[in-house]
C-alpha cells in the first residue's frame, strides 16, 4: 500500500507543470507555494489522481485474491518442491519407548517418493518407494520386498505417528479434497488461513476431513488436524522452527502428536543440507533402486 501511495504522488506529480495560477482561487505570489498549489490540484484534478490509484492498486488487490485450493498448493508446493533430497531425522516417543531414525529421502513431483533408513543398524536398509498410487516396502533382513495395498495406507510407517499415507503422500492435499476457507485468525502475530478439507467422493483418501492452518503472508505450514470416522481428532501435525533450507525458508521442525493415543508423538527434523529443485533422474524411482545400496 505504501508504494501505491508513493506511485500515486509521482503521477500527481505530473499535472504541476500543467498549473495555471489565474484559474487558481487561491492568493499566490510569484515563487508559486507549493502549498496553494497542491490545494488547487487537489481541486482540479482530483477525480484523474483517484482513477490513477485506483489503476495502480487493482492489480494488487486482485493478486492476493487466492482460492482456499490455490492457498494449499501454495503451501504444499513449498514444502515438496520439484525435487528435493536429503537427510531427515525422525524421533518416535512412546510412554515406554523412544528410538530415533536416521532417513535418506529423495521425491520428485507428486508421482515419486523414495525413502531409505540409514540408521539405527537394526532398520538400516529398510527402503520405503511410492511410484504414483503403488507403494512398496523392501526389508534387508529377509531380502523381500512388499507391495503395500490401498487397505494400509493408514497403518504407521516404522512404528511412527506419521501413516504411510501421510510420509509418502499418495493422496494429494489439492487434488483429492474439496476446500473451504472458513476464516482467518492470528497466531503468535501472523496472519493464518484456516482451510477445510473434505474428501471428493471418489478419492481414494484415508482421511474423513483435514484442517490446515497456513500463514498468509508466505503460505508456510503451521498446523494440519487429522480427522478419521464421525469426525473425530485423531492426531495434529505443528511446524515450527522456520528456516532457510536450500531455496526456499521452510518449517524444520514437524511434531506429530496422537490425539487418541496418550504421550505418543513423532518428530521429523529436516537436515539444512537438504537440497531442493536439483535435477534426480528417474532411474531413482523403481524396482532395483530398493535394493540398491548408493
């Protein structure tokens, strides 16, 4: 808005050197003040300068009108790039246990999903691939690999809170839901959509309903709520700890918290030398790259 008030200026600006002081109804001595110059503009050409800003700010206001879809694809593009590929660390906390995994990822657009476990030694080498709608599973110990049915994507992957559904991503935010912005609140001072999702009735999604929350002013993830049958909160995702992560500044920290299940939670933190929107060949993504070592 400041810089179409100052655009506005410059063209009003312009119509000085078409001032005529005779037809001016204020005194005005040689030297012209530029106080009883402005007033007489503001006389004569008032209506041109308001049509100018009016011009000016369209654009503006018309660029900010987004759809709730085109608002998730903003952020859901943010968050999985062209490609991205890196090291990410996921904790998992039981009242009886915690373990922490160490995982290679690799994607590209919404079609691929590679995923390897490098650490601890008893998992290291479990690899996890989604190739459009198929997902399979290879397990070293037992040199198999297992294609995972639709009836399980919303089984936990590797014990987590995170589904396979939600940490391969084969239904999509954008394309699988219908979306309703329901209002926009304040938190921790940043502006936030609060957006509906609700399944199309054809989609193959494991969700009932989906509630993301999504800062307006850079369409970053702040919260994204689970819903399974009769609507009830099964778990919430928070993000925090936005950082600067190749090329683009991203969440770091993603907290899955059960709402059904008491003191379970599973954090996934993103390495900073994640790489995003370099070239991967698609070679990457098949059968033989599960049991490949590199």
């Amino acid at each position: 808005m400041f810089r179409i008030l100052v655009l506005g200026f410059r063209i009003s600006i312009l119509f000085i050197p078409f001032y005529s002081p005779s037809s001016c109804p204020y005194p005005i001595i040689d030297f012209y003040p530029l106080s009883n110059i402005m007033k007489c503009m503001r006389l004569r050409y008032l209506p041109v300068i308001i049509f100018g800003l009016l011009f000016v700010s369209l654009p503006c206001v018309f660029s900010q009108d987004l759809s709730p879809r085109e608002i998730v694809k903003h952020s859901d593009d943010l968050m999985r790039g062209d490609t991205q590929e890196g090291i990410y660390e996921m904790t998992i906390t039981t009242p009886t246990w915690e373990r922490t995994l160490r995982l290679y990822v690799k994607s590209k657009g919404r079609d691929k999903m590679f995923i390897r476990i490098l650490s601890p030694s008893k998992e290291k080498g479990t690899t996890t691939l989604r190739i459009k709608s198929e997902m399979w599973n290879y397990l070293p110990q037992v040199e198999r690999t297992i294609k995972i049915p639709p009836s399980m994507m919303l089984q936990p992957w590797m014990g987590s809170d995170f589904a396979n559904d939600d940490l391969v991503k084969e239904s999509s935010v954008v394309d699988d839901y219908e979306h309703t912005l329901t209002r926009q609140e304040k938190i921790d001072g940043q502006d936030i959509y609060v957006i509906v999702l609700m399944p199309k009735p054809k989609a193959g999604v494991v969700w009932n309903k989906r509630i993301m929350k999504i800062r307006k002013k850079d369409f970053i993830p702040v919260r994204d709520e689970f819903y399974g049958k009769d609507e009830k909160l099964v778990k919430v995702l928070n993000y925090s700890k936005i950082e600067k992560i190749s090329d683009r500044t991203i969440p770091t920290h993603w907290e899955m918290v059960s709402e059904i299940k008491k003191g379970h939670r599973t954090i996934i933190e993103v390495d900073k030398k994640v790489v995003y929107n370099a070239p991967i060949n698609d070679n990457a993504f098949n059968l033989q790259s599960l049991k490949s070592k590199s």
